[in-house]
C-alpha cells in the first residue's frame, strides 16, 4: 500500500500542516474535554507519531492551552481564527489531529468511540435525522 500525505489547515488558511504514513488511531472522543474543545458532542481525532507530522506554515500564529491536572490533553488553534489544530500530548508521543482539519478525507475511516459513559446526555444516534445538501428553507406556514 502507497503512503500517502494528507494536509490540513485551519478556518483562515494562515496554518496548514501535513502528515505521512500510517494512522495509529482514528476515534471519536466523548469525554468533556474535547467536547468543550469542539463546541460539539465529540471531537473526531487521527492519532500519528510525532515523526510523521509537520507544520508547513503558520507555525507562529499556534496558541496552545494545556489543562493543568490532564496527563494527556492539551489543545493548540489558530490565534487568528481561533480553529482547531492538531496539537502534541504532553507525554510527547503523539500528535493529535483534529480530522476536521483535513483539507482531504484520510483513507482510513474511526473506528472506535472513547470514554463513551461520559458522552453528552443529549448526544444520540443521527442515522435517522433528515439529510439536507445545503441549508434547508424555513417553514413558511
């Protein structure tokens, strides 16, 4: 199988990274850092070695807020747009990318849910929910 590099980038195009080779992990996070992190009811995160990562532009424009108690977590962003970025764990092991960060889908898909019992109480499946392209119009009644 060819190794393939993906790239990334934030909301403003001002940071963008790439990694190469193998996916370690591809899941979905429920624990209440990262929704907190993601304004949403999980993150999606790719997990790589720190070997296999780097910053193409923008290194300069990265914040980075580490929880003080968290022996893992941290987080980085954009300090112009403030999105998501792929950050180190504080062990310095691995890098954590945000999937929605991607400028292209890795050919690897998640395939695992993390600290699920810690999942948003209002958090369920959405297989079943209407599916619009766009934005769907109002109900003019």
């Amino acid at each position: 199988m060819k190794e393939s590099t993906i790239t990334g980038s934030c909301l403003c195009g001002k940071v963008a990274f790439q990694f190469s080779g193998p996916i370690k992990v591809f899941q979905y996070c429920h624990c209440s850092r990262c929704r907190k992190v993601t304004g949403s009811a999980h993150s999606a995160n790719i997990i790589v070695d720190p070997e296999q990562f780097r910053w193409i532009q923008g290194e300069e424009l990265i914040g980075r807020y580490e929880v003080p108690d968290a022996k893992h977590f941290a987080t980085s962003f954009c300090t112009h747009c403030g999105s998501n970025l792929p950050w180190l764990a504080k062990t310095g092991k691995a890098i954590v990318i945000p999937a929605g960060a991607l400028d292209e889908a890795p050919e690897t898909k998640p395939f695992q849910n993390i600290f699920w019992v810690d999942r948003a109480k209002w958090y369920e499946n959405v297989d079943h929910l209407p599916k619009y392209d766009r934005l769907p119009k109002k109900d003019r009644k």
